[in-house]
C-alpha cells in the first residue's frame, strides 16, 4: 500500500515535532516554575511547584510524561481563561479554517487563470499584470494590505463592515453543525446572518489572498509556458485537436503539478499570515488566541497552538502528496 | 588570470544592470537604505522619541512631512530613524543563517554519511512547522527580546542555505578542480572550505538578497504583533500596529508611511534577488 507508507514516512515529521515543541517548553533558560509561582513566592514554594510541575526530574523522563500527556489530548491549562488548551483550540478552529480555506479559494481561483491566460500570451498587458502582482505580492507585509483594505473598503468606501470579528454586533451567530458561520446559517436557512458573515470574511480571506497568489501565479504562468513549448503540445495540435482541448486537458493537467508542489509552501505562509491576519480584524481564531497568550506571557496556549500548527501542515503536505498522486500516476510514493 | 574573469564578471554584471534598468533602480535603493541606516539619526529634523501631545495626530504637512502620531512624534523621523533596526536585526539573522546553514549544507554534500543524515533530519523538522508560527514559538520560549527575533528569523531561514549548499556541494564533491586540489596535497577541510566554498558563494548570496526581504517581513510580523521590539523604540511593525487603531478612524498617515517603507524595502531586496540571479545564474533568468 503505498499510502501507508506515505503516512509512514510523515511519521518522523510528526516525532520532530513534538521533540522541538516539548524542547521550546522546558530545555530553554529561564525557570518555567518562577514564573508559575509568581513575583512573591518563596524559595521553598517556587522548588514545591518545581516538583509538582516534573521540572526537577531528568529531560527524558519529562520527554515522556509529556508525550503521555499528549497522547491523552492534554495541552495543558490555560493559565489566563484557566481553561484546557485543547478545548480552546478546538473551538476556535473552524472560525480560522473557514478563513483560510476562503482566501484559499480566493487566490486559487485567481491566480490559476491568471497564470494560464498570462502564459498564453505572453508579452500581452494581462502577462504584465500577472508579473506585478507576483512580484508585489511577495512584498506586501500582510499585516499592511489588511490596513490598507479596511481604510480603502471600510472608512472610505463605506461597503464594507467594521473589522471587528466573524459577525457584527446585530447579528446572532448561526446554530452550530459545523462551526463555518457560511455553511451554518445556510443549513438553517438564515440568508441574512450569511451575508452577514460573508462581509465579515470577504476582506481578511482577500488580505490572505493577495499574499498567496503571488507564488502560486507565478508557478502557474511559468510551468503553463514550459508545458505550451513541450513536444507532446506540438504533437497534439499538429493532430488537429482543438484548443481548448490542447490547453486545458493536454498542457494544463501537465503544468498542475508543480503548482501543487508550491501550494505546500503556501499553506507555509498562509498559516503564518493567519496570526498577523486575524490580529488585524480581531477575528476569533488560533491566531489571535495565541497572539493573547503570547502577550500575557502564558506558555501553554502557546506551545498547544505551535504544536497543532506544526501537526496541521505535516497533514496537508501529506494531502499535497497524495494529490500529486492522483494527478501524475507516474510518482510512486515511496521513491 | 584572476583580475581577468573578475573583470569579466564587472562588465558582465554591467551590462545586466545596463539591460534591467529595474534592477539598477534597486541598487539605488538600496543605497538610499543603507545610506538611512548610517546617517539616518543625524538627518532627521526631529527626535523620534519626544512627544508633542499639543501636535498629536496632524495629518502630513510641511513641517510633519508623514504627519504625527497619536503621541505626537514625527513620522517621518521614527520611520528613518526605524532602518537602522529593521535592517540591522534583518541582515544580523541573515548572516547567521547563511554561515550556519552554508557550513552545515558544505558538511553534508562534502562528506555524507551520517552527518549528512543527522543535518538532514535537522532540516526537515524545521521544515515541517510553518516557519513564521515557529519564529513565535521560539521567541516565545526563548524569550521576548530583539536578540531572541534574531535567532528565531535566522533558524527559520536555515533551511534554505542549508539545503541549497548541500546540493551544490554534492554536486561538485568529486568535480576535477577538486580532484585536483586532493593531488596537490591538501586536506580535505582546506579543499571544502578554499575551493568548494567560493565555487557555490555566488548562488548564495542570490539567496541572501532574496531572504533578507522575507526577513525584514519576518521581523516586522513578529514585532506587529507585539514580540521583540518594545515601544516607544521606532520599528516599521510596531509603528504599523500603533496606527492599526487609527485606520478606522480615518488617520491613515500613521500606519501607511511605515507600511509603505517595509513594502519598499522588501520590494527592493527581491528586485536586487532576481537581478542578483540574471547576473549569476543566467540560465534560470525569467
């Protein structure tokens, strides 16, 4: 089965990671058990917390009580909201899910025709379009064009809502099946909180979107070139196939792959603009969840918000290979 | 024979800076950074630091060209005087990254084995966080300090010295000027660093000019969202997150101008990466 071995060979990723996140926790300087104790403690009460907490025993043996924690779905307790980190993440999932997988839409939507059309005329203004916005999107701080966004389409423009969370004040977030405010309020048929959550979504997912599909755009134009001047396309027109065939059946599926090789290090980006991106519009996601516990100094949330990251792009590079997969039967897994 | 492919080389590189003016035009800019972060504290017509709250908030004028914060200060001065920091913390982790990672790409592809496993299972496992989450992650362990952006931004670039010095090494490990060196006498470390080393230089330093933006983005990311660089220090990110409030209010000076110089500064990097790349590597030029 060579997708078995696929998930096996994910399996030294997933051990480094937890090694790395369990290492950032209690290898580091700077003793945890102070900080646990607080500015007034006592010797004795810093070294009683020191015990309670495991830090006076050996790293391996704290290695493996925290993998034991961990494989209980333990992350630890906030110590801000004195709640479970994994319940807190849990919860605050879908509403970066449902970010991310918008601006996802958005920028694959965009940069694939863009890509395609620019590599079909090259030269042409569309081709010059495609090269500034590859060039400047790679250089846009995303924290900056989320501003820019919502001075543009917000204070000035007027259309869209204040960058202020999932949904604005009026509204009643819709019953929950899936926590994605979109598919909720459609499965109870309440097209006004729809809209709602739709306007909320539509400029954070677009910030994330113009970083994205830069690199994707890119990719796409350059490998849609090469697989236009390949001898197959060649042969392919001189059979007198038409062209919409030749470039969308032939030349695209050809060119796909390495756009999904580059969308691994997309998601890369992306999972690391969601934190900048949800600060700029207070949405209620992992992102600003941890930017909070960062900035009150609570390591828990942190380091459970690292490792579900980390876990999460192990996952979807396993999804970006057994697409590649799909697409190309020529790659076998395991070479 | 030396000075001739040198000279080769200068009039190569001119003649690319000759056909892309774009990339002359970051060289200038760069320039025009680097002269900022030099003299910059000497130019600027006010203190970065001194509040004015009777001047809080003045849109651009003549006397505030960026206008004021809501403290006051001048724009203008915190954003020139904020280049010095932004590219010093930027091209200190780039230099860290470059010599590690170079050294540690060199050891693999020159000697392999089980060196080679260990620096590769490295990589990997950097590789395998999404790297901006990772810089929070070791900023937050590690703790709040410029210092600490600077390791954090150096080893989540690691990867990419290390893997591209690897593969160039390993390509010329056994390449006849090596061969060579190996029958004159010299050792191996000598051979790895005097001949392996300068031969794979100038593709990385193509890499240098083009992570040094995402550096600076890095760097700029980290202190928006509050890490490292503290107020009232002048740095493009925090300065961006000052104004972030005002945006919505319709003081658009206090974010824009920031924003707009890291953009500027990114921009000019990557432009400077890719004429770097048309003059070293013209077979890659796009």
């Amino acid at each position: 089965m060579p997708v078995l071995r696929r998930l096996l060979i994910a399996l030294p990723s997933v051990m480094g990671v937890i090694v790395v996140t369990f290492l950032l926790t209690r290898a580091l300087p700077g003793d945890p058990a102070i900080y646990f104790a607080g500015p007034a403690a006592t010797q004795q009460a810093i070294a009683e917390i020191r015990h309670a907490m495991g830090f006076d025993r050996s790293l391996p043996a704290q290695f493996v009580d925290y993998v034991r924690h961990l494989s209980r779905g333990d992350l630890g307790t906030s110590l801000t909201t004195g709640q479970p980190v994994l319940s807190e993440l849990a919860a605050r999932l879908p509403a970066s899910a449902e970010l991310t997988l918008t601006a996802l839409v958005l920028s694959v939507g965009i940069a694939l025709p863009l890509g395609i059309v620019a590599a079909l005329r090259p030269g042409s203004p569309v081709d010059h379009v495609c090269r500034i916005i590859t060039t400047a999107g790679v250089s846009l701080p995303t924290f900056f064009t989320g501003l820019l966004l919502v001075y543009l389409f917000y204070y000035l423009a007027g259309v869209a809502p204040a960058p202020l969370g999932r949904l604005d004040t009026f509204s009643t977030p819709p019953p929950h099946y899936s926590g994605f405010y979109l598919v909720d309020s459609l499965i109870a048929g309440d097209f006004v909180t729809f809209r709602a959550a739709l306007g909320q979504l539509l400029l954070p997912s677009a910030t994330m979107a113009i970083f994205s599909l830069a690199p994707l755009a890119r990719i796409t134009r350059a490998s849609m070139l090469a697989a236009l001047g390949s001898e197959f396309i060649r042969t392919a027109r001189a059979s007198g196939l038409g062209r919409r065939r030749v470039v969308c059946v032939y030349a695209l599926r050809n060119a796909l792959l390495p756009v999904i090789t580059t969308l691994g290090m997309v998601f890369s980006f992306m999972l690391g603009a969601n934190v900048l991106v949800e600060k700029v519009f207070a949405w209620p996601g992992l992102g600003s969840y941890a930017v909070d516990a960062l900035i009150a100094s609570d390591y828990a949330p942190v380091q459970g918000f690292v490792l579900a990251m980390a876990l999460l792009y192990v996952m979807l590079n396993l999804m970006i290979d057994l697409i590649y997969c799909l697409l190309d039967p020529r790659v076998r897994l395991d070479a | 024979m030396i000075s001739g492919t040198l000279d080769g080389n200068l009039r190569h590189a001119l003649y690319v800076l000759g056909e892309n003016p774009v990339t002359a035009a970051a060289f200038a800019l760069f320039l025009l950074f680097a002269l900022l972060a030099t003299f910059g504290p000497a130019l600027v017509p006010y203190d970065p630091l001194a509040s004015n709250t009777a001047q809080a908030l003045n849109a651009p004028s003549i006397s505030h060209w960026f206008g004021t914060d809501q403290l006051g200060r001048d724009i203008f001065s915190r954003v020139v005087v904020a280049t010095r920091l932004d590219l010093g913390i930027a091209i200190a982790a780039v230099a860290l990254a470059f010599s590690v990672g170079t050294l540690l790409g060199l050891i693999g592809g020159y000697w392999g084995g089980w060196a080679d496993r260990i620096i590769g299972r490295i990589v990997d496992t950097i590789m395998a966080f999404p790297l901006f989450v990772l810089a929070m992650g070791i900023v937050a362990g590690l703790g709040n300090s410029v210092a600490n952006i600077i390791y954090a931004t150096a080893i989540i670039n690691l990867p990419i010295y290390a893997r591209l010095s690897r593969a160039e090494a390993n390509i010329r490990c056994n390449a006849g000027f090596i061969e060579a060196a190996r029958l004159c006498g010299n050792g191996e470390v000598r051979i790895a660093l005097g001949q392996l080393f300068p031969n794979i230089l100038p593709l990385m330093a193509v890499q240098v000019s083009l992570t040094l933006g995402y550096a600076i983005l890095n760097a700029a990311g980290l202190s928006f969202i509050g890490l490292g660089v503290r107020p009232p220090t002048a740095e493009w990110g925090i300065m961006v997150a000052e104004g972030a409030s005002n945006i919505v209010s319709g003081e658009w000076w206090v974010a824009l101008f920031p924003g707009l110089v890291l953009m500027t500064a990114v921009f000019c990097f990557n432009l400077i990466g890719d004429g770097l790349r048309d003059i070293v590597d013209p077979v890659r030029r796009t």
